[in-house]
C-alpha cells in the first residue's frame, strides 16, 4: 500500500485520498487553532499562494492529542482558518496522529526520520512532512520549524516543476 491508498475524508467529510494530489508535492501538516504554534497558518497560507500554481498544495490535518489545542467541529475550524488566516489550502478531518488511535496515513508517516534521523511518534501541532509528486516522503520537519524556514522552502522548490 501506498500513502496514495490510505482512506482519507475531507474536513467536509467527503471521501478523499492523497491521490487526489499525484503530482503535486504536498505539505502536509497537523494543525490545531488554540496553540501557540498556530500563528504558523499565516506562513503555510504564503506558501500556498507562493507555490500554489507550481504544483504544491499545503494539506491541514486537524489533531486534537495535544492538551486538547483542536476543540472545534468542523465548522468551526474551517471558520476559524478562513476568517483568522485567510486559509485556502485543504483542510481533512480531525484525526489521531498517535497512540492506539493513530490514522493509518500517521502510522506510515511516522516511521520517516527528520533531518536529525529520529522517527516516531509527532512531536506536537505544526509537525509537517514533505511529500513529493511521487507520493513520497522526502522530508520531516517538526513543529518549531517555521513554515518559510530556508531549510523547507529549499525542499518544497526542489520538488516543484520548473
């Protein structure tokens, strides 16, 4: 199986996959609305506007597991992204990233290193992997990782079409 095969559902509930996004380089990320971290939505929604039209796509994943950050339904989370960050990008359900809960989508995930070569469980919100048009992993860049850092920025240009 690949990561184009998992069983998504979108914040709308509507059935998805990350086939939905063959040939884009996506970033995906575990975002909450009441984190300290959240302010990263303003830099993900540049990055989508920056990269939209090269074949990127910033992907949102919802995840309530730290200190309970993602209280909303999904209402209110797509409320809370349009109308305090101006979000465009994609947003799926709320899903566990770790424990017994853990969606299959982060049991793959989770299994790829950072740069530091740690893998394993999510560290907290904002944690975000790189997956090229393949459907690859090609990067983990976990949550203090600012979403225009050089270091990520370089990643996602190095998966863009020219």
């Amino acid at each position: 199986m690949t990561l184009y095969d998992i069983p998504l559902h979108t914040l709308a509930d509507q059935p998805t996959s990350l086939s939905a996004y063959k040939g884009k380089a996506v970033l995906l990320v575990n975002v909450a609305s009441k984190c300290g971290l959240t302010p990263q939505y303003a830099g993900l929604e540049r990055l989508q506007q920056q990269y939209g039209e090269r074949g990127f796509t910033v992907l949102g994943v919802p995840c309530n597991q730290f200190l309970g950050q993602e209280p909303g339904s999904a209402e209110e989370i797509q409320t809370f992204c349009s109308t305090s960050y101006g979000v465009t990008f994609p947003l799926l359900e709320k899903i566990d990233v770790n424990g017994e809960s853990r969606h299959p989508l982060y049991a793959e995930l989770t299994q790829v290193a950072d740069a530091a070569g740690e893998a394993g469980d999510i560290q907290w919100n904002f944690e975000k992997f790189l997956i090229s048009p393949e459907g690859e992993v090609v990067g983990r860049f976990r949550p203090r990782t600012e979403p225009e850092a050089a270091e990520l920025v370089a990643a996602i240009e190095a998966q863009l079409s020219a």
